[in-house]
C-alpha cells in the first residue's frame, strides 16, 4: 500500500487472513493509518519514506483513516 498526493492506493484492499498489509508514505508530509472507531489499526505519524506494518489474523472489514487529514480514508477486507 502506498500513500501518496493525500490518498491511500489502493481505496479497497481484499486480502486473505494472515496477510501482513504495509502501507509506505510517499508524500513529504506525515500521514498515520488509523482504524476508524473501534479497530487495531494504530500507527505512529509516518515521515517521508517511513512504513508501517500490520498483520491482518481476522476476517473482517477494517476501515481506516490518516489521523492527520480526515479526508483520507481507504477499507481493507480479510477474508478466510
């Protein structure tokens, strides 16, 4: 997963379970991938270059936000 021009691309990512989804931040301001409400997704702000990890272990739809700029949403889906 990239973010770059103030978007994450792709929008929707299907994966399945057990997939570790990395999200790099190609824009030269910071940028954090955030759950929307309840979620594990908890990044730090990421710098230019930075990237950040996460293990998806359960099927479900996890929709995410830049903590930043609110504007910025995208959805991963973890199927079995």
């Amino acid at each position: 997963m990239t973010i770059k021009n103030f978007a994450f691309h792709p929008a929707a990512l299907t994966v399945k379970a057990g997939t570790t989804v990395t999200w790099t931040n190609q824009d030269p301001e910071p940028h954090t991938v955030t759950s929307q409400g309840q979620g594990p997704l908890r990044s730090a702000a990421l710098a230019s270059g930075a990237r950040y990890p996460y293990k998806f272990t359960t099927p479900g739809t996890y929709k995410y936000l830049c903590s930043i700029h609110p504007f910025m949403t995208a959805t991963v889906t973890v199927t079995r």
